[in-house]
C-alpha cells in the first residue's frame, strides 16, 4: 500500500512557519487520521427489488467481469440537519463494483449525525476490509471530486480533491477480489450489523459522473436507485440532465 497527500494551497502565516515545515505539519495531520473506523462499512448493494435499495441512492451501471476501469464524480458537501440527540449517518461516494459482486472500492464523504451534533469527513474503502478515516478537514458546503480508477495487478488508485480548501488526498490499494462488474455514483446509508439511520442531508448534486471516461447516464446498463431506508427514510435520484452526467439524489420521510 502506498499514499501520497499533497496540499494545493498553504496558509500565508509569515513569520509562524517555514513553507516547507508548514507543508510537513499539514501533510503529518492527514496521515496521522488515516485510520479504521470502528464498526462502520460502506456495503455492497442491498437489493430489495429492481430499482430499489435499502442502503445505495443513485446509479449504477453493471455489467460482465473487467468491464468498468475507471469512475470519478464532483459534489458539493451536503449539509445534514440533525434532530436532538439524534445519531444518524449519510455517505457519497463513487466506486467500482458492489453492485453484482461482493467487493467495493472507493473513496467520499460523510456527514452524520452523533448525538445531535453533526460530523463531516472524508473516507476510504475496499469493502470487505475496514473503512479508513482520511481526514475530518471536510465542511459542509466544499466542493469535492472523487475518483476510482484500476491499475494492473489488482491496484487501485483512490483520490479526492477538496478545490473550496486545496487539499488532496491519493491513495494506492490492492483487492485481487475485485471484479470490476460496476460503477456507481452514490449516496448511501452505511452499514454495521444491517442498514444504519439514513441522516437528512437534504439534497446531493452530483456533476461530471463519468465511468470508463463516459458520461454515466449514457450506458445501456443503467439502474436508477431509490432507497428505501427501514428506519423510514428514502433517497431518490432525479432524472440525468442533457449531458448525461449531472443528476442529484433527494432525502425524503416516507
């Protein structure tokens, strides 16, 4: 396993820092949170009947083993909105496979609830192993991209830019497993022991969805997912816009 962070822009602190120490120090606080998070997965695709889901909102597009390579989506960071004392989760993602496989790779955002309060991050994962916290420099309202791509000999390579804030974050994992069956672009509610609460997040505009380099809406393949949360909640995609790469997903109470 390999990771590289890179930060684009640096605080102007003369006087404070050194460029290079302050760089040293901003790249030491992103290594420093890449770590487990405890009893939280980002699962496969939970199907409940075509075009339905209990955990994935969004689109998919399937096909045979060694199909998809590549995925990459923007968003801007959803702001959740939490009831008191609530605890409740949401996740945007994008990923290769999940969808008829048994294996995700991937890399997005949260925003959650804990207690009422909410908490925003950014993550990775190679479902089944652990989901890994990269780093919690993440507000509501940053405009990321993500993006998933195959390499040879089972790597991936994971990255996601924040442009509101300069950071960068890339990462190089392994998963002989992997079929590479699907693409997604996806919110989600995460898994421990079964489907999470699915917090309020509003809605998540995703733009520039690509898979192998193509507009996601343009494949044949195509499922359009709405969850149905069973805590009660739902999340529906809206149609694809004229590029065939735009779309949003929309939190509802059922």
């Amino acid at each position: 396993m390999t990771q590289k962070f890179s930060i684009k822009r640096l605080d102007q602190a003369a006087g404070v820092l050194t460029t290079s120490l302050l760089l040293a120090a901003l790249v030491f606080s992103l290594l420093a949170s890449s770590t487990p998070i405890k009893s939280l997965n980002h699962a496969p695709f939970k199907r409940l009947q075509h075009g339905t889901s209990s955990n994935w909102s969004g689109y998919a597009t399937f096909g045979a083993a060694n199909t998809y390579k590549s995925v990459s989506a923007s968003w801007k960071q959803p702001t959740v909105t939490c009831a008191t004392r609530e605890t409740s989760y949401s996740s945007f993602w994008v990923g290769l496979d999940g969808y008829n496989d048994s294996t995700v790779e991937q890399i997005g955002t949260e925003a959650d609830c804990y207690r009422g309060h909410a908490q925003y991050y950014v993550w990775y994962e190679m479902y089944p192993r652990k989901s890994f916290l990269v780093t919690t420099f993440l507000r509501p309202g940053d405009n990321v991209t993500a993006s998933v791509t195959a390499q040879a000999n089972s790597f991936f390579s994971l990255r996601l830019t924040d442009s509101t804030t300069g950071r960068n974050y890339v990462t190089t994992q392994r998963l002989s497993a992997a079929q590479l069956s699907s693409a997604e672009v996806v919110a989600e509610a995460p898994w421990s022991g079964g489907t999470l609460p699915l917090a309020n997040f509003g809605a998540a505009s995703f733009t520039n969805a690509t898979a192998n380099g193509q507009p996601l809406g343009s494949f044949n393949s195509l499922d359009p997912i709405t969850m149905v949360d069973p805590y009660g909640m739902k999340s529906t995609p809206s149609a694809f816009d004229s590029t065939k790469a735009n779309f949003s997903v929309t939190w509802s109470a059922s």
